[in-house]
C-alpha cells in the first residue's frame, strides 16, 4: 500500500512509515482522483479510496487521521465492484512479503469491506466466480448496466 503511492513522489522514503504518512497518501489520493475525473470521459476507476485508506492506517497503526474518515464520507461514487478473494484462491501467489498472504485475512477484509459499504449505504455489487474471465464478465456487465441507467 505504502509502496504503490509514494513510487510517485520522488525523494519521499517510506522505509519507516508512520501515522503522519496516512495524511500525505490521503491526500495523493483525493488529488489524483479529482485530476483525473476532470480528465474522465464520464467513467473514472479507482482501485482505492479514502475508506481504503483509513483501514490500512488502522492496520498498520491502530489508529488513523480523523479528517481521513470524515472525507471519505463526503466522497462519493456511483458504484463499488467489491471482489470476492474465494473461489480464485489458486491464482494469488505465496508472497509473505504482501501485507496479507493468507487467503483468511483477505476474506475478512473482503467481509470488512462489505459491512463498511452497507453501514454507509454505498452502492455496490459483489464480483465473485471461479476464474478471472468469469469475474471480468461480470464486472463488464454491470459497468455497462450502470452507464446506460445513468444515460437512461
């Protein structure tokens, strides 16, 4: 999570992360996003958001900048694809390095994200399936459903 973020901002080091970098990641992130909606030709996707960001604070730290809460609440998005880590199992490789490399941490926080979706009453769709092509459908299909009720 660290990682993927602040590659992009040269000379910032994250060998050592804190609390006080959860702020400087939040506000990449609201700032990338606002970029390039302003960009977007009517459809924007985010692998993260603010509520993302939040729980791996929470994670790593036990604890998370309020203001990060605050505005991922005023943030919204028209749809949330949560993906379902059952069922494609064998596709994740054994990496200890990755902040949750047993299959049982990742569907809790796939658990975790569905109660956080529901409690804030964010619309969202489960993309399950035993393969990525199968998923990738799904996915296909309710993106298109979305755009054209949106059109509609």
């Amino acid at each position: 999570m660290f990682h993927d973020f602040t590659t992009n901002i040269q000379g910032y080091d994250l060998s050592q992360p804190s609390i006080k970098d959860m702020s400087t990641i939040a506000r990449g992130q609201i700032d990338s996003e606002d970029s390039l909606a302003r960009q977007a030709n009517r459809v924007i996707f985010c692998d993260t958001e603010l509520m993302t960001t939040a729980y791996w604070s929470n994670f790593y730290f036990k604890e998370y900048p309020g203001w990060i809460s605050k505005a991922a609440e005023e943030r919204k998005y028209d749809l949330y694809m949560l993906l379902d880590p059952r069922g494609v199992e064998s596709f994740y490789t054994d990496n200890p390095e990755h902040s949750m490399p047993k299959p049982e941490d990742r569907i809790a926080l796939f658990y975790w994200w569905q109660a956080e979706l529901n409690r804030r009453k964010r619309p969202f769709v489960v993309i399950d399936g035993n393969d990525w092509e199968t998923r990738t459908q799904k996915a296909i299909t309710v993106i298109n459903q979305s755009i054209l009720m949106e059109a509609g």
